[in-house]
C-alpha cells in the first residue's frame, strides 16, 4: 500500500469516533445556514427567492457531497469493523480510537498478548480491508 493512502486512511480512521458529530453539524447547516437572507424589495414585485424552502432543504441535504463522503466513510469503516475479528478490533480501537492515545505499538502489543510485528500485520490487513471498501487505488 502506498504511504499517501496508509496515512489518508489512518487520518480518517482517527477521525471515526467524531464522525456522527461532523455528520449533525454539517446536517445543521445546511438546514439552519448562518445567512439571513433579508427582502430588500421595498418597491414590490415579485421575490428573486426560490418558493418551497423545506422541499430546497431536502434536496440540499440529498446532494451534499461534503455530507454524503461522510456517512459513507463511517458506514464502510462500520462494516469493516463488523467484519474484522476481536483481536482485531481491540488492536484498532486501543491504537487508533482511543482518546487520549496512551499505549504505544508495545503496550498494544503487551495487552492483547501478542508481538508487536503481528499486531501491525493485523493491522496491516484491516487497512487493506478499509480501503478496499473506500475506494482507494494501493
């Protein structure tokens, strides 16, 4: 695998446990943007503004790329957690998703017990997984 793709899925593997938070924020301001938009029409006339605002906000929330790459990176980072073995999972989520970061590659390795070369193997293959799902070219 490519460094460039190693290091893009790490940084969006750290990123998982924020995900549902990135994902409301983004919903948040498509549906509540920080622009009020103010009717300047003060002659009358007809409003330059689209009609049907709800049905606009719908179609916006469906067609946001920004929110779109987001809940499709959490749900393949989901099915390829479902998929992975414990011993797996507990090597990805003490090395990667806990917050603060308090085990190095040995401390991993001293809990789960195994050597901290197959904990990287183990690793290594999860991330092949990952990308796979995500799409990325190793």
């Amino acid at each position: 695998m490519r460094r460039q793709t190693f290091k893009a899925i790490e940084d969006i593997l750290r990123d998982y446990p924020d995900y549902d938070r990135y994902i409301a924020q983004r919903e948040e301001a498509i549906l509540h943007p920080d622009i009020l938009y103010a009717e300047e029409n003060n002659g009358g006339g007809r409003s330059s503004f689209i009609g049907r605002p709800t049905e606009m906000k719908g179609i916006t929330l469906a067609e946001d790329r920004a929110l779109m790459l987001l809940k499709f990176q959490r749900d393949k980072i989901e099915k390829v957690i479902n998929e992975s073995d414990p011993i797996t999972n507990q090597i990805v989520r003490e090395y990667y998703l806990t917050r603060p970061r308090t085990k190095t590659w040995a401390g991993v390795a001293k809990d789960i017990p195994m050597s901290e070369s197959h904990c990287r193997r183990l690793r290594d293959g999860f991330f092949c997984r990952l990308s796979d799902e995500l799409g990325f070219i190793r």
